[in-house]
C-alpha cells in the first residue's frame, strides 16, 4: 500500500459540458445560477401513452462538425458526440496537445452505451421467420444494418474512441455503474495520476438514453416522474411532493493532472480534488438502501482520503434524484456522517434543472460544484416549494446564494447502489 505522505497531489486543468441547458460550461452554469429548467415535452420519440412525456434532451445544433469528427467511425453515435463536444472544451482549455509524453496521458469515461432505437429492433426482425430463424443473405442485401452498431452498444467504446481522438495512449478504462459512473472515472482516474500511473487523465461521463427502449425500462420500474404540473416543475428534489425523477442526457469531462506537471508546463488549475470514497449496498440492483449506510461510507471515505473532518465542508452537491427513497436514504446518510453540522451545511441538487443524465450526471455536477466555488455561487435547487421534514437539510431553494466557499462534496449514488463521493476545493490549493 502506498505510504500516504507520498501520495501526488491532483488538480483540474480543464473542463467542458454540454447538457440540456447549454453546449458548454459557461452557458449551462449561468442558466442554473438563474434557476432556469431544462426540462421540456420529449420529441426524441412519440410518448403518447406512456404516464411521463419529459426529459432534458441536448439541442442538436448544439453538436456540430466538431462533435461529430471524433464520431465519425461510429456513424454519429449521439453518446460520443456529446462526449467529444465536452472533450474538445476540456482538452483546449488545459492545452492537452501540448504534452509531448503521450503515454503518460489516459483516459477514463463512464456510460451506459446508446441504445438500440426502436426502428433498428423493428428493421431487423423483418429478416426473421419463426418457421426458418434469420435471412443473413435478404439482411445483406438491403444493406440496412450496419455491423458497427454492435460498437455502438458497448460502453468501453466511448473511452477507445476518445482515446484515439485525443491520442491518449496511456490508461483506460470505462466504468458503468449506472448513475455513479461519470464520478467513479473521475475518482478512479484521480487514483491513477495520484499513485503515478499517468500524469494526466481526461475523465468524465456521457449518456444519450433518450431512446424508447430505455425510457420504458424507467417507466416500468416506476422510477420517473408521472405527476407535474408542467416540465419545468416535474423535478423536485427533497420536496415533499416528488415523485420520481427526469430522464435526460449530456455529458461532462475534466483533465486531472498531477500538480507539478501542471505547473512545469504552466497549466493553470481551476481546482484540486482532495479525496474519493467508493462503497455498495450489497442490496438490490434496483433499489438504494433505506438507511444510506454505505452512502455515508462512501462519504465518509472521501473526507478520510482528503484528511478532513466534517466540519471543513463547506457544502454538498447532493445526488438528489427527486426519488422519494433516494433523497431519504441521502438525506439520513447526510446526517449521519455530519451530525449536529448538517443544519448549516447548504445542500443542492443540480437535478432540478438539468434531470437525471444517468452515467454523465456525477461528471456534469462535479464541474458545476467546482464553478459554484470559482465564482463563489451556490446553485439553487428549484422546486422546492414544500419542504420534506423527512429530509432535514439545508437546502439551498429556489434561488442561487452567494457565498465563498472551498471545499465541497459532490455525490453520486446509483442504481444497484453504487456509491460515489468527491472531494474537492476550488484554486489550485
């Protein structure tokens, strides 16, 4: 085991996002510190008949050539465009290209994998008889289905292609745990470049799930919101009135590198992550444990790699799903890990704006967390209008709040309860 005085210190040279409220950082973070929502009816595909017609979906003209030439192979998977919208901001932002020692750059992204839309399942069964099986030579010859799609399904490709767009030839890895995986990439990639294993990793999450195939897989678990008033309003964390989530999609990368290496070439750092804890329920592949207690661990595992209490919390940019079990079983492992503290501790939850982008979201919420601290702003949680008493935190509601603030954690609790918890500061420390 690593001694911990040698350990490398890791900070954020660049970032980039595109998300249902804008095509960068910039834009999506201004839109959330006015409370903006965007949250709109799905026309992806036709929801008529399904009990949730929302989602926060990326406009299209927001992915141009750009996003699409590291794509290109993939025939336009939408997952890798907007991975490469956000990559193509991070990678310019930290200058990547100027790094001579490719081997020492790699790569780590979470994803689910694009779906198969609805019209590719339906194309391919017009080749089969139940009497005779499968028509190779008649699917052949229409020409209609691409064998790429197959790549389009596995989540490791999005970290291959990436590599390949950003000549990153050091490590790589994809990791797909659900609603964790963007923040796990970051953590296991901060774990890299703090043992040694690279210099510099390109780490985030991407995810493109605005099919019909997998929007019905969240509507037969009875995990989105079916009850709302308007698109707007349907996301609710820790208000008394949630009901269930809003699915939506983006993406969201950061460049890690080790401190001095950022400083030899001159790099500047937007901010420093201090620690990361990962744990599991152990429970369901659906559910989230009731009493959050591997939640808490892994808060408490972030707070213990960055060898601080509790009390150098400044705030927490929560899960916060708008899952009546999830904002529960978060706000009890708030509670437990900060005790008597958690009543002065402000709490947000991007969600309310942006939805629920799945692999990408701990990704797209670990930069905002770390802008609100640049520009000392805490994002708002919009919706919560009927205070959960359930949920006993301190919530920052409605409206963003200016204050200066260092040190944050941002949590990332999915499906199949894998839990995420980072650590980090704003400034390069």
């Amino acid at each position: 085991m690593m001694a911990r005085a040698s350990r490398r210190r890791v900070v954020v040279t660049g970032i980039g996002m595109i998300t249902p409220l804008g095509p960068d950082t910039e834009e999506t973070f201004e839109n959330c510190a006015h409370g903006r929502s965007g949250i709109e009816r799905l026309t992806a595909f036709d929801p008529r008949g399904l009990p949730c017609d929302i989602g926060g979906r990326v406009r299209d003209e927001w992915l141009g050539k750009e996003a699409l030439r590291g794509a290109r192979r993939l025939h336009g998977s939408r997952s890798l465009r907007l991975l490469m919208a956000a990559a193509r901001q991070g990678a310019d932002r930290s200058e990547l290209a100027k790094i001579p020692s490719r081997d020492r750059v790699g790569v780590a992204v979470g994803s689910f994998g694009d779906p198969p839309a609805i019209e590719d399942v339906a194309f391919l069964h017009r080749f089969y008889d139940p009497a005779h099986g499968w028509d190779l030579d008649s699917l052949k010859l229409w020409g209609g289905y691409n064998p790429v799609q197959f790549f389009r399904r596995k989540p490791d490709t999005l970290a291959t292609a990436l590599a390949a767009a950003l000549r990153c030839e050091g490590p790589s890895l994809a990791t797909v745990s659900s609603c964790a995986a963007g923040a796990q990439a970051i953590g296991e990639a901060f774990r890299i470049v703090q043992a040694g294993g690279a210099d510099v990793m390109v780490a985030g999450g991407s995810e493109a799930i605005l099919t019909f195939t997998c929007f019905l897989g969240f509507v037969l678990l009875k995990a989105l919101a079916e009850r709302y008033e308007s698109p707007a309003t349907a996301s609710r964390p820790f208000d008394r009135k949630r009901n269930g989530f809003v699915l939506s999609e983006g993406a969201g990368i950061v460049v890690l590198e080790e401190r001095e290496h950022a400083r030899r070439r001159g790099a500047l750092p937007l901010g420093e992550i201090l620690g990361y804890g990962s744990t599991s329920d152990a429970y369901r592949i659906t559910d989230t444990h009731p009493r959050g207690e591997a939640a808490a661990a892994a808060m408490r595992a972030a707070l213990d790699d960055a060898r601080l209490p509790p009390e150098a919390v400044h705030c927490i940019n929560a899960h916060g799903t708008s899952t009546v079990k999830n904002d529960a079983a978060e706000s009890l492992a708030i509670e437990t890990v900060f005790g008597s503290l958690t009543e002065r501790i402000p709490v947000t939850s991007n969600k309310s704006m942006l939805g629920h982008a799945i692999a990408a979201s701990g990704a797209i919420e670990f930069i905002l967390a770390l802008e609100g601290m640049r520009r000392s702003v805490l994002l708002p949680t919009i919706n919560h209008d009927h205070p959960d008493p359930k949920c006993g935190l301190r919530i920052v509601a409605n409206q963003a709040l200016c204050l200066p603030h260092r040190v944050a954690l941002s949590n990332s609790f999915g499906f199949g309860g894998h839990n995420a918890c980072l650590c980090l500061r704003g400034g390069d420390g």
